[in-house]
C-alpha cells in the first residue's frame, strides 16, 4: 500500500493506492505542520485516525508533500514519527510546494507556482526541476497573503481601531476578540498560524469594505513583489496558483 499525503497546516489529506494505483480509501487528519507543531501532536493526529492506525503495518510507501518541511530539521521530525507508526514503510518527504507542482503544471513547461492557504509559498517550475530562490520563513516573517497573514491584519485593524465601527462591531460578534484569548492562542497554544487563519473568512466575507481592499491589495501586492518577482521571468511564463485545493492559471494582460 502506498500513501499520498497533501498536508498543510490546517489540515491534511492522505489516498491510499495500491500497487496498480487503484484508490483503496482516503482520509484527513488535522494539519501536520512540523514547524510548529511538536512529536507528540503530531503523531496524535494521526493514530487517531482509524484508517491510518488500522493500516499502518500494510504501507510500504509515503510520498508527503507537507507545509513546514522546506528544511532539514522539521523534515527529521516528522520521518521519525512516521517510523514509528508505519514500521514497514519508505518515506519520501517533501515541501508542499512539490504537490502544488505536480498538480498545475506539465513536463516541459516551465511556470511560476503559488499556494495561497493557511500560509503562503512561491516556486520556480523550469519544466523538469523545482528552484526555490528564498526559503519560507514561516507565519511570523513571511506568508503575504496567506489567510495567518490576513487574520493578523484584522486584528491589527480592529485593536489599532482602523476598522470601521460597525464592522468592529460584527468582527465582535463572530469572535472572541479578548486580548487573553488571542495572546493564549498565539504564544501558549499550538498551531498559533491555523488560528490567525481562521480569520481570513471575515476578511472575504467583507471585501466589498474599503478598508478590507486596502488590506486585501496589500497583501496581494506584497506577495507578488517578495515572491513572484523573485523570479527574473515573472513576467513572461504563466503563474499557477494553488489556493485551498483550487487550481488556477492567472491571466495578465
């Protein structure tokens, strides 16, 4: 049995093939980010799925494609939780930006590919070869555009009182927005990124808003100016984007 696995930090979704590629089930666990997510956490999150746990002897193969695994550290991590629960399995641990890849694009076309989820990434596709020219900081540093980034500006907007009265006032109402809830989330609690992200749909919802443009422009135009125009071709090969498991091509005139 082999396993396919496309996590990013809110959730993750797994397909298991056998040895002729026929699906045999799919699943989805919680986010398996291991950049902040700890051993224990993350191997929790998959035990407790019954599929996994049920099959973990019978896998011979992980292919996971995982937000957070851009460098050595949080890739170790996560290959020794896999090992102790799929004790017969090979591991081939990737970025998720590899899945994004492989999902938008076709051999020998060269494109620049985006993902716009719980955090946000950039890659240069030549047609055979990934080439990342700025590795991924992380939620505190990087992410335009990516839902952490937009609920971190609503925050900001309702805290520093930039947001309209009456949107404030909506913005309270969905939300617990208490200084001890948000600081106990962010520096205490796991997943501090997954929860900024849930905000985001508040920032969608209300887009029509000014003040909710300006924010939704500015992280776009950060993100194409820190990332996209990272690549000296940006303007003359196609960008794909990957945003919440919807694959687009964007257009430029």
């Amino acid at each position: 049995m082999i396993l396919v696995v496309d996590s990013g930090s809110t959730k993750t979704d797994w397909i298991a093939l056998d040895d002729d590629a026929n699906v045999l089930f799919s699943t989805q666990t919680l986010g398996l980010n291991p950049q902040v997510l700890s051993s224990a956490i993350l191997n929790e999150r998959i035990i407790n799925n019954f599929d996994l746990f049920q099959n973990r002897e019978k896998v011979s193969h992980i292919y996971f494609y995982g937000a957070g695994c851009g460098v050595d550290s949080p890739i170790k991590r996560i290959k020794k939780v896999f090992s102790g629960i799929f004790i017969n399995s090979k591991f081939s641990i990737k970025e998720d930006t590899y899945a994004a890849v492989y999902a938008t694009t076709t051999p020998n076309q060269a494109a620049i590919v985006c993902i716009l989820g719980t955090g946000s990434n950039c890659t240069y596709f030549d047609g055979k070869n990934i080439k990342q020219h700025v590795s991924s900081l992380g939620y505190v540093l990087m992410d335009e555009a990516s839902g952490n980034f937009y609920g971190k500006q609503l925050i900001r907007a309702y805290y520093f009182k930039t947001m309209p009265a009456d949107l404030a006032l909506k913005f309270e109402a969905e939300f617990d927005l208490s200084a001890d809830t948000i600081k106990e989330n962010i520096y205490r609690k796991e997943n501090p990124n997954t929860y900024l992200a849930q905000f985001a749909k508040f920032i969608i919802e209300n887009k029509e808003v000014p003040e909710m443009k300006v924010i939704i422009n500015d992280g776009l135009q950060r993100f194409i100016s820190h990332q996209i125009f990272q690549f000296v071709d940006a303007k003359e090969i196609p960008i794909r984007l990957e945003e919440q498991n919807l694959h687009f091509i964007l257009k430029r005139n």
